[in-house]
C-alpha cells in the first residue's frame, strides 16, 4: 500500500495538534487533495472537526484496541479513494495507556504506519529553548522519524524567526506556524473540544489560516513515507445481506459513535436508521434492536424530559436495547443536573448525577450475564469518559478483567454502561448485535 501520510503529534495535550491538523487539512483540500483524516485514540471529538476540514469522515486508530494488522486494515479501508492520510495524535507523543507509551500512544500508531512525524509546539512563552524540547523528542526513540516542527500561537513573525534559528542546529526543519489568535481558538468544555456542529470554522477559514505554514513542503513530507505491507488480519471481508434495522440515537445530545464500528455493523447485515430522543416522537419502523450512544444529554436534559414521545416509545419498546454512557444516562430513572432533577426514559434503575470530576481510561472487560451485545463470560476491549456518576444497580453488565470492579445495568434485554465499545476489537458483539435484532424483528 503506497500512501502519502503524516502524523501530526506534540508534546502534550493542549498544544494545538487538533488546530494545526484541521487548517493543513483544509489547506490541501483548497488546493484540489483528497486527503483522510484519522484520530489516534478513542476520541469522538476531535475528529469532528478534521472532517468538517477535509470534507471526509475521520476513522480512530487506537493500538491498544487492535493489533497492528487490524489498525492496519482500519487505515487502509479508511483512506479508500484518498490521495494521502493525515493521522492526528493523542495527548503528547509518547503517552498512552502505560508509562513508557508502548500502547495505545500515537509514538506506537505511527511506528506502525512507518510514517514521519511533525511535533506541534506551543510555543507562546519559549523561544531558544525549543531546540532542547526538540532534540528531545527527536532522540527518545529511534524507530520513529521526526521530520518537522510546526509551532503554535506565535506572538510575531520575529518570534518565528527566532525559533527557526534555534531549530537550525538540532536539524529538524521548522516547517512553520500558526499566530497567536483568538480566532484560531477551538472552546472546549468538560470533555473537550466543543463538536465541530456547534462551534468550527468552515474549511475555506481554516485554509486562509494556513498561510504561515509550508503547506507544499508538509505534503513532500508525507510522500516520503515507504510502501506499506499489509498483513493477514481478522476483520470481516465483504458485505452480508440485510438482516435487520437498527435504530441509532443521532442528534446533539448523542453523536459518539466510532465510524468504522458503525460500518462494521452495516457490513454484517444491519440497517442503521437514525432518530432523534431530543426531535422524535417514537422510533423507526421496524426497529430490531436500539443503540444510544454518548453524547451530552446533560446539556440537553430539560429539551430531552419534554420530549414524552420518546420516553414512551423507548419504554414500550420490547426488543434489545444497547446504551453507553450518554446513553446510560438517559435510560435511567432520573437526570439530576446543577439546573435540577430531569425524568428520563426509567428502563435502568437509579438516577445519574453530574459530579465535577471526570471519570476516564481504558476499559477491559467481561460480561457478567447474556445481553444484547455479550454472553456471559465474553471479553470486549472499551474506553470511558464521563463526568456523571451512579450508584450500582444490580445485575451489573461488566466486570474488569483482572479486577472486582463491576459496572453497568443488564436485565438480558436491556445493556447501559459507562463504557464505549470499540466493536472491530471484536467483531463478536457486532454479530451477537445484530443476530439479537434480527430475532426481535422476526428474521
């Protein structure tokens, strides 16, 4: 597989990787390339945003989630019809989920894809003292190919003279920078960055940002990537027949989805029809089974308790219904804001409370009883990321593996928990998913 391809990475969270990505992004899309977005890790967030940049639905690449032939074939699936690949990074560079960042860390991601990396800098409060961060980073391991510097929120184009001239003798070229504007500034809240639907630039914005960057010398860079060898992997080949209709929450209070495990279940055989708990008054026709991701009902928690036609439609709903976190949320008895308690939908007991600390990791874990997406004994590989909290209502759906710690709801119909599934890790929950559909729809 010949693809141009670039990993854009950084010292650490907050340094501008997600602003850097979107406006390279957009900048070679204005001049007529067809490139592909991914996002290390298990982010539904960021990806937004380089979407609405490259005009192309971004896919995750996690190497805890999968192993390298799996990542590999979830790349090349994903950049299917793209002229070159740009892979965003996770946190800094050598981070992930142990300590040295062997795993799940966007150093591991681009050793696999055996593409050049550009460090995103923040450089506001620094000028000579880039060179030390940079050697750093360049020498902390060999396998990977440090190729360029980009700096973010530079205070003047004699500040970008300066670090240029420091970079000089470390001999990563400096490849430009973005200034320090407000307007270059994505918000963010609890979970991160805002979603590219509430607050993003369109892309010709993003491109006209790009003018401090060389742009045509980061795509010779990506070029220089080698041929990559794909190796033998486990995911499903080819697409089954219609088996069954699945209804998927899709609004502003539920929008976190994987891509790429949503077309995994299109591939074996699911039809995904989209509603609306904030807008809907009941479910699609048909309906064999009900997915409701994450997302913020807690932003949306007064518009969702008004909307009784959903409530009820989910209430009489007989068939299987699988909810994460967001999901979890509205399913239970109650949602208790700072704004006030909010009745919810009541097919999991118990009520969720918003708490000021954030809840988050990887999640390995097994199924604690046969449910709509596990039997019993099953292991599934997830991630978690919340800032509400509940009590523990038995039956729990998950135990950790390696661990007493339990989690979620589970009454063999009904799955709600706080972890988010990555279903290509194994593609077992997606069949067991879709055969339970299909049974409830008679199929």
């Amino acid at each position: 597989m010949k693809l141009p391809r670039l990993v854009v990475a950084a010292p650490s969270s907050g340094s501008g990787k997600t602003t850097v990505a979107a406006v390279l992004l957009a900048a070679w899309r204005a001049r007529g390339r067809v490139v592909q977005p991914f996002k290390v890790g298990p982010d539904y967030i960021d990806p937004t945003h380089l979407g609405r940049a490259a005009g192309r639905t971004p896919r995750n690449l996690d190497g805890w989630f999968l192993d390298r032939p799996e990542l590999l074939e979830v790349f090349r699936r994903g950049a299917l019809g793209a002229a070159g690949a740009l892979v965003e990074g996770v946190m800094g560079l050598f981070d992930g989920r142990d300590a040295l960042g062997h795993e799940g860390s966007t150093a591991q991601v681009a050793r696999w894809l055996d593409a050049p990396v550009v460090l995103v800098v923040d450089a506001r409060a620094m000028a000579g003292s880039i060179a030390a961060l940079v050697r750093g980073f360049r020498d902390h391991d060999p396998r990977l190919r440090l190729a360029g510097v980009v700096a973010n929120r530079v205070g003047s184009a004699r500040h970008a003279e300066i670090l240029a001239e420091a970079l000089e003798p470390v001999g990563v070229p400096f490849l430009g920078y973005l200034p320090r504007l407000p307007e270059l500034e994505l918000p963010e809240r609890h979970l991160g960055l805002v979603l590219a639907g509430e607050r993003s630039f369109e892309p010709e914005a993003w491109a006209r940002a790009a003018g401090t960057l060389n742009v045509e010398a980061l795509w010779r860079l990506a070029q220089v990537a080698p041929a990559l060898e794909l190796p033998p992997h486990t995911l499903p080949e080819g697409r089954q027949p219609l088996r069954a209709r699945i209804a998927v929450a899709r609004d502003a209070a539920f929008s976190f989805y994987y891509p790429e495990a949503l077309e995994l279940l299109e591939q074996l055989g699911a039809e995904l029809v989209p509603f609306s708990p904030l807008a809907d008054e009941g479910l699609p026709e048909d309906t064999g089974a009900v997915w409701i991701g994450g997302g913020y009902p807690e932003l949306y928690a007064r518009e969702l308790a008004a909307n009784r036609g959903a409530l009820e439609a989910l209430r009489r709903f007989s068939g299987p219904v699988y909810a994460e976190c967001g999901g979890l949320m509205y399913l239970s008895e109650a949602l208790e804001t700072p704004d006030g308690r909010y009745a919810m939908v009541g097919l999991v007991p118990g009520a969720a409370r918003m708490q000021n600390r954030p809840t988050l990791g990887y999640r390995h874990v097994e199924a604690l009883g046969d449910g709509p997406v596990a039997r019993q004994g099953w292991r599934a590989k997830g991630h978690a990321f919340h800032y509400s909290t509940r009590l523990l209502i038995e039956p729990a759906a998950w135990r950790q593996v390696g661990g007493a710690e339990r989690e979620g709801y589970l009454d063999g119909r009904v799955h709600a928990s706080y972890t988010h599934l990555y279903f290509p890790a194994a593609p077992e929950l997606a069949r067991r998913f879709l055969e339970v559909a299909a049974a409830h729809a008679g199929v």
